[in-house]
C-alpha cells in the first residue's frame, strides 16, 4: 500500500475520485474530462491493434 498526500503525484484514477468530490458538490465537467481522456486513449489502443485481436481469436478457434 502507497500513501499519497501530493495531489500531484497520485494517478489518473485516484486523483478524479479525491480531488474533484467534496462532500456532496461533484465538479461534473473535471469529472468528465478525467474519464474522458483515458477512455479516448484505451480505444485508440484497442483500434491500432484490432487486427492482432482478430487474428488471435480466429487462430485460436481453429487450432
């Protein structure tokens, strides 16, 4: 376990849920770009290697 008390240096994901909720009042425009960002970066990923994922599903089911 790694204790963190720089706001800075914590990730992506810790940082959204601690730093932009307080209390009941949600900072719903930092909380969607903070969602955004990773989510635009995973299914960048995901395209540039689709093909890869194809051909291991295809060459595994006919093995």
């Amino acid at each position: 376990v790694t204790f963190i008390s720089s706001s800075a240096e914590r990730t992506v994901s810790v940082g959204v849920a601690t730093d932009l909720i307080r209390g009941d009042v949600y900072q719903w425009g930092s909380l969607m770009a903070g969602t955004l960002l990773p989510s635009i970066l995973l299914a960048l990923l995901y395209n540039t290697f689709l093909n890869r994922f194809i051909a291991g599903f295809t060459g595994g089911a006919f093995r």
